[in-house]
C-alpha cells in the first residue's frame, strides 16, 4: 500500500497543475494573443477595424500582450474600450485590457459633445426669457474632469453562467457657470452659482451562457456571451429629482474560441443630457434632430468580416 503512495501523489500533483494551467488559460481561450493572427471587423456603417497582435512588453514584472488597430483614430470618442487599447495583461484572475488614457478621452469627448449642446440649449432658453437687449451676452463656461482610469477587467477565468464582477470605474466631474454681461443684475458674475455634477460609473459584466453565432466571416458555435452593463449615479451640488437619472449603456460581446471577440453590441445613452430629456429646456428648445439624440441611445455594432492566422513564410516577410 505505501509502495502506491508515490504514485497517488503524482497523479495528484498532475490533476492540480493541470485545473491550474486551465483556468489560466482560458483567458488565451477567449481572447488569444497569438503572434499570428489579424481580426478584421465591420461596424454598422461598412467602416473596418484591423487588430493585430504587436510587440509585447515587460512591465513591473508583468508581461503585456501588444496589440495595434488600424486605422488610427482621428476623434478621441471613436475609441473602442474592447478593441482599440494597446496593451493586455492575462492575470491570475482575470484578462486585463489597459483602457487608461484613451477611454479618460472618449469619456471627456462624449461629455464634451453633450456640455455643448446644452450650452446651446440653455443659452438659447435664457435669452428668450431675458428683456430684449443687443448688447446681452449670454455664454456658459464649464470644465470636464475624468480621473485616471484602471484597466479593464474583460474575462474572469471562471465563465461559469450567472458569473458576475465588477469590470470597470469612471469618476467623472463637470463644473459649469453662466455669464450674463448687459443686465445690471448680473454684472457682478461672481453672484450667478457654479454647479458642479459628479459622476459615478460602475461598469459590471455578467456570463449569459453560450451560443451558435454568425457573422460576415462565418458561423461560430459555443461562443461566450458576456453583457457588461453600467450603473451610473450623479450627484449635483443642488438637489435633483428622483427622476433625473444619467444614462446607461449596455454591451453584449460574443468571444468565440481560439478566435477572440466575434461581435459586439452596444446601445449607450446620453451621461448628463438623459437628465434633461424630459425638461422643458429639451422639449422647447431643441431641434427634432437633437431631441431624437437625447432622447434615443446610440446603437453600434462591431462584427468580425474576417481573420487570418499568418504563416511562418508570410510573417518572416513582414
């Protein structure tokens, strides 16, 4: 019996390196870095989307898979938290994406989208509501903060149904002041209140389960259906109703295996205007253009057109 422990013991010892080196790799299962693949995807407007693996990098211990996308970005509010970012790191727990810098952008850019237009609103609104006078001057003056951002937490190694963790935190802060110049009661412009809103983003991902999808490069069976789903809070330093509540999004990704992500889905509403979209200010003072963009989210779609594993003989030419 003893002459069998060593045995035992080694067999053990395989079964436990072996659930170990799985978990870990289911991450390369979902989301593989492979020296020599390209995807190219297509969005809802025919625009394509190359990605390929590039070079990696040693940070602080850690090794980060490279990755470039091309075309490169022209508008910072283009950027794609789940294609666009250089770099990812496969961890103990999770698959990484280092969305930093270039989502801080996008978030700035869409709250910088939005800012402007209800300046136009609010401006517009203000004037109608004061005497006529050719020499008032109305004009809104506000800053957009978005704190630093930490990767992005894309796969959890266990994709059991029903799975669920946090995958993303955004903390974004709009302080904003009229001016009013050619009205005796405004001219001190330090009487008129600063309004500051603070937002709170929680990105959470959820495993739906798995199923058969087809895209423009083929149909792929046993795909990981994950939707990642916002929960935000904003916070004014003037009371807000109930009802005013800020935008959400929802994305749903479909991750085929040993060939990455195969599609995405997102529906994103407007952070601070959704606030607005069943005021006054909305309703009267905005264009049928500008009220449907309020009020309808922003529906994208990415599908994978087609994705190539490069020979040895073609990536020595390279």
């Amino acid at each position: 019996m003893y002459n069998r422990l060593p045995i035992v013991i080694a067999v053990l010892l395989v079964l436990f390196t072996t659930n170990g080196m799985s978990s870990k790799e289911k991450g390369h299962l979902y989301f593989p870095s492979s020296s020599k693949m390209i995807w190219v995807y297509e969005d809802q407007d025919g625009n394509e989307l190359t990605r390929q693996v590039a070079e990696s990098k040693l940070d602080d211990g850690k090794m980060y898979a490279g990755f470039k996308a091309e075309p490169v970005l022209k508008e910072s509010r283009d950027f794609t938290r789940f294609l666009h970012p250089a770099y990812c790191h496969f961890g103990e727990d999770f698959v990484y994406l280092l969305v930093g810098e270039g989502l801080r952008k996008a978030i700035k850019a869409r709250l910088t989208d939005e800012m402007e237009l209800f300046s136009k609103l609010s401006v517009n609104s203000l004037k109608k509501n004061l005497p006529p006078d050719n020499n008032i001057k109305v004009d809104l003056d506000y800053k957009i903060k978005v704190d630093p951002i930490e990767p992005l937490k894309l796969l959890h190694k266990q994709i059991d149904v029903d799975n669920e963790w946090k995958a993303l935190e955004i903390n974004a802060k709009i302080v904003m002041k009229f001016n009013i110049e050619g009205i005796e009661i405004f001219k001190d412009a330090e009487d008129l209140p600063t309004t500051i809103l603070d937002f709170a983003i929680v990105e959470k991902a959820k495993v739906v389960g798995t199923e058969s999808i087809e895209t423009p490069a083929g149909t792929f069976h046993e795909c990981l259906k994950i939707v990642y789903k916002t929960d935000t809070k904003m916070t004014e330093t003037r009371p807000i109703a109930s009802a005013d509540l800020p935008g959400e999004s929802v994305t749903t990704i479909w991750f085929a295996p040993h060939v990455g992500i195969i599609k995405i889905h997102s529906e994103t509403e407007k952070m601070f205007l959704h606030a607005l979209r069943e005021r006054e200010l909305v309703k009267k003072h905005a264009s049928d253009e500008e009220v449907t963009a309020i009020t309808k989210p922003t529906v994208k779609t990415l599908q994978l057109k087609k994705y190539k594993i490069i020979t040895d003989k073609e990536q020595n030419k390279q």
